[in-house]
C-alpha cells in the first residue's frame, strides 16, 4: 500500500485532475515552492496546504503538518471563531487581538482570516457600515484573489471554499448597500461554482444551505418565487442528503411560503408544518415565534390552517 506524505499528496490529487501547478497556486504561493512541496523538498504551512486541498476539492484532515506556536495558538483562535459566530456571537475584540499579537508576522493565508473574521463580528454589531465591510471583505479576498472582480466570471479559477465564503459575505454587503440586483448576481455565480466544481463533502454540506437560504431569500423578495423555489428545494435536499439538520427547518419553511406565493396551497401549508415539528423538535422556540410573525403578516388568511 502506497503511503504519501502532504506534498505527494497534493502533487497526485493535482495530476489526477489534470491541474497545473500554476493553477493550482495561483495567489497562494509561487509555483517553485509549490514545487518544492511535491517533491518533498520543503514544508508547506498548515494553512497552505488545507488551502490547496481545498481548491483540489479533498480534505487535509488526514494529514498532520508541523506548525510553529503561533501557527497552533492562531489555528485555536480560529476555531474559537469559528464557534462564535456559529452561536452568533460576533465580540470576539479580544480573540482578534491575540491572533494579531502573536509573536510571527501573520502571512497572506492568516492575514486573509483577520481581515474576514474583523469585517463579519464589527459589520454584525453595526460598527461598520456595509460599505465599509464591503472594502475589507475585498481586501481579505484579494490576498489570495488578486484579480478578483465581481463582474467577471470566475467559475474558470480555482477557489478555496473560505474564499468561497468571503465572496458570499462581499454579496450581502452589495445587498444592504442596496445593491440588490449585484448581491444576488455575484451569489448566483457562488452557487454555480458550488454546482459545478469539486468541493470537498464536508464542506459543501456545511456551506450550501447557507448560500440556498441567502439566494431564496433575495430573488423572493424580488417577486421571483420559481426560482427562489428552486434552490430552497435544492437546499433543503443538500441537508437531507448530508444529515446538516440546523438549517432544514428554516428551508423548510421558505419551501412552504414559496409554495403559498405560487399559489400552491396544500404544499405550502404542509410545508410550514413540517418546518415547525422540525422546530418544536430541536426546541427552537424563537424561531418558531419569527416564523409565526411573518408567516401571520405575510398570509393571515391561512394562520388558522397552522399550529404554531
């Protein structure tokens, strides 16, 4: 049995695919390091190689890369945001703080996270205007993204899906500028890149639901209920298929008020109910109060059809 250690592995994932190194690197690294790292002759970051993975679509669970301490200290601030914002708990000042202040200089990978994780805690707790979130998002994407440009197609480049993710965030910002019709275009170019090319499981199960509930969401608000349908159903499909439970109930329930705007009554009202036992089930008992206030506002001729 073959056994590969990190730089083999990216160099057979890379040919595999057919990938050049250029491609492949773009704006992480120079194609000699990359080099280098396949033929085992130095080291990758453990940031930079769970960014090529990425773009090769696998994951580098697998692998353990030696870090410095900053790196480990900055890798558990990390997931201490991670978590945060999960619970959506944007004050993470103090975690900020320390990531910056370890001793090593943050690299482009490091510096593209702070630059992320700043723009989403302050623009949250409204100490940033959108616009101005907007020009740190681009500029934490530009560290691995340097030609990034939301009016050109970039389904032909190869992203990680934290780039993804920053892209994601930059169209919600178009968004409360106003700028309805480019939030949604650059998100419906996010959601065929996740259509459309090879993203590691995990990952795609994590983050597509929330890209199908923001595009739902946005082209229902511009009355185009057919296609926000679709990738409610599709979102909601991505979370059966996977086991991602937290996001069904709330698809769910777009999938019910679609159905309503369609004038398909029966499957809409008994798609809110289900997004309620879903909810009642997990004890989510706040969102079933916001689903209850827009769904009375939105359709009270069929409140008493639904059991809050």
């Amino acid at each position: 049995m073959p056994m590969y250690n990190a730089g083999q592995m990216i160099r057979e994932l890379r040919r595999r695919k057919k990938i050049s190194q250029e491609i492949l690197c773009e704006g992480l690294c120079e194609p000699p390091t990359l080099s280098k790292i396949e033929c085992c002759r130095q080291n990758p970051t453990k940031k930079l190689f769970e960014a090529l993975m990425s773009r090769l679509g696998s994951s580098a669970i697998a692998f353990n890369i030696p870090v410095t301490t900053a790196e480990f200290i900055r890798g558990q601030i990390e997931r201490e945001v991670a978590s945060s914002f999960a619970n959506s708990n944007y004050n993470i000042d103090e975690l900020l703080l320390n990531y910056a202040s370890c001793s090593e200089t943050m690299d482009k990978l490091e510096n593209q996270f702070y630059l992320f994780a700043k723009a989403v805690s302050e623009l949250k707790r409204n100490k940033l205007a959108a616009s101005e979130a907007f020009e740190i998002l681009s500029e934490s994407l530009k560290q691995t993204f340097p030609e990034y440009d939301t009016s050109k197609d970039f389904s032909k480049n190869l992203l990680t899906v934290f780039e993804l993710v920053i892209l994601n965030n930059i169209a919600i910002t178009h968004y409360m500028q106003n700028q309805k019709t480019k939030g949604i275009e650059l998100l419906l170019k996010i959601e065929n890149y996740f259509s459309t090319h090879e993203i590691e499981i995990e990952e795609y199960a994590k983050q597509y639901p929330v890209i199908a509930d923001n595009l739902t969401a946005w082209l229902a608000e511009q009355k185009q209920f057919k296609k926000a349908f679709i990738y409610a159903k599709k979102g909601v499909e991505c979370c059966i298929k996977y086991g991602k439970l937290s996001p069904l109930p709330i698809l769910t329930y777009n999938l019910g008020f679609l159905s309503l705007c369609l004038n398909e009554e029966d499957s809409g009202i008994n798609y809110v109910k289900q997004s309620i036992s879903l909810l009642k089930l997990m004890g989510r008992e706040s969102d079933i109060e916001m689903i209850k206030q827009d769904f009375n506002s939105s359709f009270p001729a069929y409140s008493d059809k639904i059991f809050f």
